[in-house]
C-alpha cells in the first residue's frame, strides 16, 4: 500500500465513523502512574493535487498536501515543580523524529513561570503554536512558515549573479560554495521543527513574556549545533480584553554553518558576523461565531559574498498572513487565507530583481467536525509566483482527516 493509499484509506475509516453516534475512537489522552504519566498523539493524513511548482513543500521535504503525519507525545510530572515532555513525529513513515525533548521546571505552582532545557517550544511567532492539524482551520500554511526559499546554510552563491540565477528553486538548490549536493532551501521560519537550547517564561492574564538562547536559528532550528554560534529570541503577548491578543518577536543567530563560511572565506569573502534577524508582530482576534488572525514576519540574513556585485547585501524578505473562521452551525465552519511572500531587490551585472520569486497564496476551505476529536477538512489554493523555471500558477485542492486525543 503506497502512502497516498494510507491517507485515503485512514479518511475512509474517519467517514465510517456516523458522528450521530457514540465516540468510535478514544478521545482523552491516556494516563496511568497515579496520573503522572500522560500520552497523547495526533494523526492528520492529506490528499490533495500534485504539486509541480512545490508551492507546497515543507522542510522535511514532502507536499503539504500529500502528507500522513503522526505525532505521539508524552508527559511525566517528576513532582510538583519538575516534568518532562517529549514527543515523536514521522511524516510518510520515513523516520520517527524527535520533534520535543525537554525538562520544564517551575519554581511555583500557582504562578505561570517556567524554565525549560531541551529541544523547546518556538518563542517566536503565533504560528508555530498552532501548526497541529486540529488548530490550523485550513490544509496549508501560511508562506512564511512553509515555503522554501533559495536560501541554504550549509551551501552559499558566490556573487548576486549565482543567487538571481537560483530564484524559484527552493524546493532542491546547489550552490558553487559549500555542500556541492542539491538539497532544498530553508523558510522564513520552521513551524516543522523545535529548536534546542534554553527557554524562560513567565506571565499573568494580561501580559506573557517568552525568552530564548538556542542553537540553531529561526529558519534552521537544530538538534546539533553546526556553527558554534546561538541564536537569542524574545517574545512579548499583550491580551488587553477578552478575545484579543497582540504579540511581538524578536530573533538573530548565526546562520551558515562553520564548513560553508570557512569555504566562503578561503574564496576570498570577508571574515564577519553571517546572521539572520527576524522581527514579527501578530494579532488575534475572536468574537461570537468569528477568529480573525494576523501575522507577518521580517527576515534579513547576512550571507559570506565572495564577489559582491553591489552593496545590496544583506538579503531580505517579509511575509503577511490574513486569515478568518466563521463558524456556520455547531461542528461545521469555513476559512480563508490569503498570504504573500515578498523579497528584496538584488542588483546583478545586467538586472536588478527580488533575490527570489515573490510568492502568493489564496486558500479557502471548510471544516466538519465527524465527532469532538475527528475532523474532517477541504480547502483549494490558488498559487502565483513571479520567476524561476517551475510552474507560475497552480490551483490545488485537498481533503484531511484530523484525529487527536
């Protein structure tokens, strides 16, 4: 049984399942040790069109629209002040990745303060904390948490020339330093992968501030550090009335690894400081039967450029996100997101031009709630893109399950 097969047949069962019914399938997470141990899980499987312009791929390098994705966590409270959290993720069966591994510590227990060790939750952004299946309203995510651009760490262009050359080829790159292999780029930021190192929170009702020194960056979270640099991250969220939530982040870490850089360097490039800085800024609002979300994100990354043409560099991009919910009857709702990817102009010999494609996206869809923990959704994308040698446009659609517990 090939994978597409999986998904549809896993919708197949969710549909057998008559929501008028009992629950068909448990619906609590599993617990047992006195209730200190506690297990979880969440199973989302998508099919939908093919993608050719991989509009759509994540990086761990598979179409969001044809994706079996299984997620099992666990939690054990080691006392009153003391847990460990951990969870397993495999996308298509290829490996069982470990997507959360820390210790959380917390001094009081009637206080929302924390310190957590580990491969931690995201600090920055309003995204990453919602990028399970059951709290996304719609199949695909925004851009800039998704799409890949030209950009990789471990492998860098030579001059403006070589990375004008590369626009609209995220999906599988290779550059002339570095790593000689093609491999895809890196997003804006990862809402696939948990970054490792340190997190401090604390909080009340009102305001809640996040910190973070981790080793690896926004784009590129890592389990192992590549470049003997940390990446610093903040977050503030402001909940000023019930409903609303307005948010800010800040991140820089050291972006290419110590192999390209030295490469870079042994070619001629200056010696420096070769980051990415992220600022983001997000706003929630629900009211009644309606969830407004908004959410953009600057990225400037500062790259080793042996034979810079013009004094263009560092390279940047921002992403906007927009998107509704509207609730039309108990167990039944519809969405829309509409998104746009823009980058900065980059002057080569002959031409100045967006050092990547820009990148557009509407998606509308509908969800159905089959019973309180299975979810069954539909959306179609009308995808553009203003350069590179893949597709221009694509309109794709796709179906989901979402199971959890």
């Amino acid at each position: 049984m090939n994978r597409a097969t999986a998904a549809i047949s896993l919708i197949g069962l969710c549909f057998a399942c008559p929501p008028a019914r009992a629950q068909v399938l448990p619906s609590e997470p599993v617990t047992f040790g006195d209730g200190r141990v506690t297990l979880g899980g969440d199973i989302s499987a998508t099919y939908g069109s093919e993608d050719p312009g991989f509009f759509n791929y994540t990086d761990y390098e598979h179409s969001a629209l044809r994706t079996l994705r299984i997620d099992v966590s666990a939690s054990v409270n080691a006392g009153d002040h003391v847990s460990v959290l951990a969870e397993l993720r495999t996308e298509n069966f290829d490996n069982f990745l470990p997507y959360a591994l820390y210790v959380r510590y917390r001094p009081w227990s009637d206080r929302d303060v924390s310190v957590s060790v580990g491969r931690v939750p995201p600090t920055f952004g309003a995204y990453p904390r919602r990028s399970y299946g059951a709290d996304n309203p719609l199949i695909g995510y925004p851009l800039g948490y998704q799409y890949l651009t030209s950009i990789r760490p471990d492998a860098l262009p030579a001059n403006a020339d070589e990375l004008l050359r590369k626009r609209g080829n995220g999906w599988l790159v290779r550059y002339s330093i570095g790593d000689p292999a093609f491999a895809p780029g890196v997003p804006l930021a990862s809402a696939f992968r948990w970054d490792t190192g340190v997190q401090f929170h604390a909080g009340n009702d009102i305001v809640r501030g996040t910190m973070a020194v981790t080793t690896g960056t926004l784009a590129n979270p890592l389990f192992t550090d590549d470049n003997d640099g940390r990446q610093f991250a903040g977050r503030v969220e402001l909940r000023p009335m019930p409903g609303l939530i307005v948010g800010g982040s800040l991140s820089r870490g050291l972006f290419p690894t110590t192999d390209a850089v030295r490469a870079a360097i042994a070619k001629g490039a200056r010696d420096g400081s070769f980051t990415q800085s992220a600022w983001g800024t997000d706003v929630e609002y629900s009211a009644g039967y309606l969830l407004m979300r908004f959410e953009s994100i600057a990225s400037r990354w500062r790259l080793p450029i042996v034979d810079p043409i013009a004094a263009d560099l560092p390279v940047s991009s921002v992403s906007t996100s927009v998107e509704g919910r509207y609730k039309i009857l108990p167990g039944l709702y519809v969405a829309a997101r509409v998104d746009r990817l823009v980058f900065s102009d980059l002057a080569g010999t002959t031409q100045t031009l967006p050092w990547d494609a820009n990148v557009g996206r509407i998606e509308i869809g509908a969800g159905l709630s089959l019973q309180r923990n299975v979810l069954l959704k539909t959306s179609y994308q009308h995808n553009s893109r203003d350069g590179g040698t893949l597709p221009h446009v694509e309109n794709l659609g796709a179906v989901q399950v979402v199971y959890w517990f």
